[in-house]
C-alpha cells in the first residue's frame, strides 16, 4: 500500500508558509502576483520574510529593487528570502547572490508534512504543553534565544516584546508557543499555528545542552493529537538538512520542496 497523497495546499503552505498562515495582529503581509512579504514586529532578520517568488527571468533585478524599497519605506533594513522548489526563474538563487544577498550558511531546509500518525517513539522524561500564562511563554522566548544563539540586541527585543506578542495571539487564537518540560525545566520549544489546511510547526529549538536525548520528538505527537483533534490531521514544517531533516524523516515526515535561504542587509547589498 502507498503512501498517502499531500494535497497540493498543504504542498503550498510547507513550502511557502508566510503566503498561507493567518496573520496575527500587529504583522503585515503584502501580497503581489510575483512575491508575498510577511512583516513582523522587531529588527531581526526573520521578522521580515519574502516568499512565494515567481519572476520572470527579464524582471528579477526590477522586482528586487521594488521590494527593498517597500521595505526601507517601512524603516526595515534586513530581510530573509525564501527561494522553494516553485520559485522561479530557475536560477533565482545565483541570481540573488549577484544582486548582493549572502546565503545561509549550511546545507539548506526541507520543507516536510506529515500526514499519517507519526512513527511510535520510546517513553521519555518529558512534559508538552502549550504555554498558556505570561510567564510560560516567558520561558519558552528564552529557550529560542539561547536554542538559536540570539546576540544581545535581538534578545533584548525578544524579551521587550515576548507579553504583548502573547496577549495579541492569545486572543487571535491561531499562534501558541509549545514547551517541552523534562523535571519542570523548559528545555524545547515551538510555535505551533493552526490553519484550515494542518499545523505549522516553526521555530523549533532546543537547549544546546539537552539536544539529542528526543526533546523535539516528543512534540511531534503531541502536535499531531491536536492537528487531528481540530480536524486538519497534518503536520508542516521546515528542518535543516544536517540536524533535524532525518529525525523528522524517521517519524514519518516526508520531503515536499526544497529551500534555500538567503539574507538581504540592504544597507550593504547591491543595487540593480
């Protein structure tokens, strides 16, 4: 018996999920024909996303122009783009590279959905819940700065801006920071966003010293318990080939576009 089939939908929000996720309050996203910007609160380079890129070879350097200066208009000076499996022209990514956006460093992303129950993992010592007070949510803001090396400015941003962030999804209702506790210590975490479509998973991290032990797997099938619960049973994410990818591919993930990720600092990238 085959796999069962992922609806090009879920295919579009795994691969481009800042055209497809509810915005909460407080975020923007514009969308064009060619391109979607999602605009975040804050300075850090993920707050600004530009996805669903689908260009026509002879306007690439045109439409890059327009889009940094739709974004200097708003006072934002960096910027991550998403180039998927879909992106168009085929050469998009050296085609960024020459207009002055620098790669991320690695092997790139997967974007992967889960449609099935995931694969059985052995008991654990871990605890998964949605963070649902202040101070939960708190605690998991400050396993994703230190899961992913935050500097000090974009610490301090995250931490001024982590209560008003959670008041506005709370009432929203789409968004949630999940914890994963081992010895009531918060030690992972992730956002979890409902759609029509599935749950997106994003931001996932771990404490460097607790990666390894099955933290980031035990939120899989809690998750997955409330994707089906809400009647959307699919998960979505996106994994780093060299850590999470295989993990992910072992409770059942599979692969369903590429992506590659590059950082546009307009203060010192190209112009043309």
């Amino acid at each position: 018996m085959g796999r069962p089939t992922i609806d090009e939908p879920l295919r579009r929000l795994a691969e481009d999920p800042a055209a497809h996720l509810p915005v909460e309050p407080g975020e923007e996203r514009i969308e064009d024909p060619r391109y979607v910007i999602s605009l975040e609160p804050g300075n850090h380079p993920w707050s600004v996303g530009v996805q669903r890129l689908r260009l026509d070879p002879s306007e690439v350097g045109s439409v890059v122009a327009e889009i940094r200066d739709v974004l200097t208009a708003r006072g934002r000076s960096t910027s991550m783009w998403s180039v998927g499996s879909s992106a168009t022209p085929a050469d998009l990514p050296d085609r960024l590279q020459a207009l002055g956006m620098a790669p991320e460093d690695g092997p790139g992303e997967a974007a992967m959905a889960l449609i099935r129950p995931p694969e059985p993992i052995p008991p654990g010592p871990f605890v998964v819940r949605l963070a649902e007070t202040v101070e939960e949510n708190l605690a998991a803001v400050n396993v994703m700065i230190e899961s992913f090396g935050f500097g000090q400015s974009d610490a301090a941003e995250a931490r001024a801006q982590a209560e008003a962030r959670f008041e506005r999804q709370r009432a929203s209702g789409h968004t949630h920071l999940a914890l994963v506790w081992e010895d009531d210590v918060p030690i992972a975490t992730g956002r979890v966003t409902f759609t029509p479509w599935g749950l997106f998973l994003g931001g996932g991290g771990t404490l460097p010293h607790a990666r390894g032990r099955g933290a980031f797997s035990a939120l899989i099938p809690v998750a997955w318990r409330e994707a089906v619960r809400r009647g959307t049973p699919a998960l979505v994410t996106w994994a780093r080939r060299d850590t999470s990818e295989p993990i992910l591919a072992k409770l059942g993930f599979e692969e369903v576009a590429t992506i590659r990720l590059f950082r546009d600092d307009l203060g010192t990238g190209a112009r043309g």
